[in-house]
C-alpha cells in the first residue's frame, strides 16, 4: 500500500535485524543490517542485501545473512506494517526517545520522549528523508523503537516471572511470523536466564559499513565494511561481542 509499491515488485526486507542472545544469559546484542548493502546473493549473484527475500524468501535471505557473517541464524521472526501496527496497540503504545524534531504528513515529532500509538510508530521507523543521513537515521530510529518496546515489556512485568513471561509472548505472538522451531516453549528456554533477573540489557548498533555508492549497474548502495563484518563473524563465533561493542561502539 506504499508508494514504493508502484516500483518495486515481489518482496523487500524493509528493516533486517540480527540478535544475538548468549547462552550464559549475559547481554544480548542489536545490530542493524542496512537494507540497501551490497553483498552476494547465493545463487543470484552480487544485489542489495534485501532482495534475498524476493528471490528466494526468507529461506534464502536466511541463507545470504549467513554466508555474509559466517554463522548459523537460529530462529527468525517477521513481522509486516499492519502488524506492527496491531502489536503496538495491543500494548497500549510504546514510548520512544525522539532523537530531533521532523515532521511526516501526519504526524510531528517532537525531541524527547514521545508515547507513539501503532500508526505514529510506523512513520517514526520508515521516515528517512528528513534527515540529512537518510536511512542511516532510519535505522537508528527503529532501534530506538526497539529499546521502547523492551522498555514496554519489561514494565509489563513480562520478566518478572514463567508465568508473566508467558502472558507476554501470547499477547505478542498473534503479531509476528516465526520459523516452526520457535515454539513458545523454545521462547521461554531462551529467555529463562533473564526472567526473575529484571530483563535483558541489550546493546544496540549498525553493522559498520564503508559508507554509500553505486553498483556496477547504477543502483545507489551501502558498500560493505568486510573488516568490520569479519570482526563481526569471529566476534559472534568466539563469544567476544562486548569487545566488537568496545571497538565499534553502540548506540
């Protein structure tokens, strides 16, 4: 129903995200991986990162996040715009800290802390032309988002107890596809560490990149950071993320 429908056919990640969670029930990591970077496609060659989705869906762009980080992606969750939308009401809105003041056609945002029902929440995420660094703050905005909605939860008293926790993920779910591994049970097992324990603390960043460009064929892109992905890879493998974080920062 977006404008962008007009010119783009089949399916678009409009956000990727990856989350790391420990075993050990230490703090968990956000890192945003930003739609436009160029990256291969297995079997299709050399495209923006989003278009695994379209050309394979999800199994593949599963398989295209794997092969760039050099790790195995677990579980996965999608959720779509009206989704979004729903699960945002469904909690009664979800307070997010405005980073500066713009404006959409419907809505203005104010810097500070605003309380976003389900259709401000979807503009305040996919705006990205009123700011100077476009998608870039886009990101920044949906993690923003992000941290809001954990707040949400954690004030819910989601992580207080099993019995809670498990209230929580029924209110959430109707929202949100998932692989079929990603039972409620298996939710519950991964969260157990932090129920009782007041919440997760989760860290949040952008995968580095080496800034935009174009592709050979004239597409404006976000051009990998291989380095900074590698460091990624072993950081993710070897148990090392606060040390990624130390390096490249967070949000």
């Amino acid at each position: 129903g977006s404008a962008e429908a007009a010119t783009v056919s089949g399916q678009r990640a409009d956000t990727i995200m990856l989350l790391h969670v420990p075993k050990d029930g230490s703090d968990a990591y956000l890192i945003s991986i930003m739609r436009d970077t160029w990256v291969n496609i297995p079997g299709y060659g050399s495209a923006k990162i989003n278009a695994g989705l379209n050309y394979g869906g999800l199994d593949l762009q599963v398989a295209t996040i794997e092969q760039l980080l050099g790790t195995r992606i677990d579980h996965i969750a999608e959720i779509d715009f009206a989704g979004f939308k729903g699960l945002t009401d469904e909690l009664g809105g979800v307070t997010v800290q405005v980073p500066l003041n713009f404006q959409t056609d419907d809505y203005t945002f104010t810097q500070g802390p605003m309380h976003l029902n389900g259709d401000q929440a979807l503009q305040f995420v996919r705006q990205r032309y009123q700011f100077s660094d476009g998608d870039y703050q886009r990101v920044r905005n949906q993690r923003i988002y992000m941290n809001g909605l954990l707040d949400t939860i954690k004030s819910k008293g989601a992580f207080e107890n099993a019995t809670q926790f498990k209230s929580m993920v029924e209110t959430i779910s109707p929202y949100v596809t998932v692989d079929s591994g990603l039972s409620a049970g298996e939710i519950a097992k991964i969260a157990a560490p932090y129920i009782g324990s007041g919440g997760v603390n989760l860290h949040m960043m952008t995968l580095p990149n080496a800034g935009t460009g174009w592709s050979a064929d004239g597409q404006s892109i976000v051009v990998l950071d291989q380095a900074a992905t590698s460091d990624l890879s072993q950081s993710l493998t070897n148990g090392t993320m606060s040390d990624y974080i130390s390096r490249y920062g967070e949000d």
